[in-house]
C-alpha cells in the first residue's frame, strides 16, 4: 500500500496565525510551529527555534509525537540547500528548508510567517515581539528571491510550497502534487 504523501504546515507568529487555532487537522500530516507559534494549538508536531530562543518561551513538556528541532537538527539540512547565505537567515526559510528535507513532503504550506512589521500595533500575536533582525546583512539581501528560490526547489522534489493565507485571500486550493496545478474553490 502506497504511504500518504506528507502535507506539512509550517506556523509562525504574525497576528493572522490564531486563525490556524480552530482549522481542521486532517489535511496535515505534520504541523511546524517557529518559535512561539507552539503556544498557538496543543497538537503541533514539530517545534522549530534558534539557538538564542529563550528557555523561558519554550514548552515545559512535550506530549507524544511532539519534538524540538535544534540547530544541530537544521544547520546541516539547510547547509544541503546552500547554506544560509542562499537560504535565508530567518527561521521561517529555516523551517522551509529543514521541512523539505526531513520530511520530504508534497506539500508545505506556510501561514503566520508574513515577515510584514508594522511600524505601530500588534506585531505578533501575542502582542509586539522582536521581528527576525531583518538587517544589512548579505543573507537578506531579497526576502522575495529567498522565498522563490524555496519553491523551485521544492518543485523539484516534488513539493509544493506555498502561503495559506494568499490561497485563503484568493481562494485558492492545494491541488495534486504540483505548484502549477491551482483550482479555483467554487
């Protein structure tokens, strides 16, 4: 019997994230929460942060099923891609780039992960954090070709990658194995 292609949600911490709360499970073989995003629902998988993600913000225990990806875990995933340098250095493309790797998905969907600060108001949602040092820095250079470098590369495994909330927005759907393949939700 064929195993189920894994389909995998990766969940940051934008305001818009506390939607993700009261989806359905089922279309999920595997929830990534980035950094606080755990806090948002009980039965995510995988919790993914930085070194310097303080011990105070991290769970005090893990139910069955649940684990934490360190950098010992990512760090060489990532280097396979190219490193940080091409990659990207927010946990976002982080978790993207371990997720396709360690999971070898057919699907990663990322919602919560909107990397837009505004300069007043929420910035999270759990009130105002510190954005991902988006900074002078040469792994930063385009967020955009960062993010379009991921999808092609999923595209080659096959996966495709892509932003719940533009689908949501636009109604798009998931369909089959591909990212070219979109369906207009009637």
């Amino acid at each position: 019997m064929p195993q189920t292609p894994n389909k995998v949600l990766i969940l940051g911490s934008a305001p818009s994230a506390v939607a993700a709360r009261d989806w359905d499970r089922t279309p999920f073989t595997h929830i990534v929460a980035i950094n606080n995003a755990w806090r948002i629902r009980p039965d995510w998988d995988i919790l993914i942060h930085p070194e310097d993600f303080p011990p105070e913000n991290r769970p005090t225990a893990l139910t069955k099923g649940q684990r934490i990806a360190t950098a010992e875990d990512y760090v060489p995933r990532q280097n396979a891609y190219g490193g940080f340098v091409y990659a990207g250095g927010t946990m976002a493309f982080t978790a993207g780039y371990w997720a396709l790797s360690a999971l070898a998905p057919s699907v990663i969907a990322y919602f919560g992960c909107d990397m837009v600060y505004p300069g007043s108001g929420k910035t999270h949602f759990y009130g105002n954090g510190t954005a991902d040092p988006l900074r002078a820095d040469i792994s930063l250079r385009s967020l955009e070709a960062k993010s379009a470098r991921l999808r092609l590369l999923g595209a080659v495994r096959p996966c495709s990658v892509g932003d719940c909330l533009f689908r949501l927005r636009y109604g798009l759907s998931w369909v089959g194995e591909n990212a070219l393949l979109w369906q207009w939700n009637r």
